[in-house]
C-alpha cells in the first residue's frame, strides 16, 4: 500500500532530486499545507530549515510520517 504525504510528516528530497545543486542544501523539511489544483494535482508546502516551498508528492520521500 503506497503512502500519502500529509501535513505534518517529515520528508526529504527523493533521490532522483539530489543531483540539482539547489537542492542538495534540503535535508529534511516538515509538511505544513497541502492543495488539490483543478486538474486533481496534489500540491504540498514544506517548511526547510530556512525557507518553505511548495513541492508535488513524487519530488519527496517520508522519513517519519505524522500520526
């Protein structure tokens, strides 16, 4: 069964997104808002050590999810 990302859950860039320089500086960040866009995307809002940004769940791994 495949995992949804939600507010709260401690995630990571997935591996495929750490060769982009900018990148590699985000460790580990906090969901902290989600959207659904008319087309039905998923869109989540992470919170990194000094910045948030929004992010789509297949750009992100779930270290430890929330409960």
């Amino acid at each position: 069964m495949e995992s949804k990302i939600k507010v709260g859950d401690l995630v990571a860039p997935a591996s495929w997104t750490t060769n982009l320089s900018h990148i590699r500086s985000m460790e580990y960040g906090v969901v902290i808002d989600y959207f659904e866009d008319d087309s039905g995307l998923v869109h989540v809002e992470v919170q990194w050590q000094d910045h948030k940004e929004w992010w789509s769940p297949f750009e992100l791994e779930i270290i430890s999810e929330s409960r």
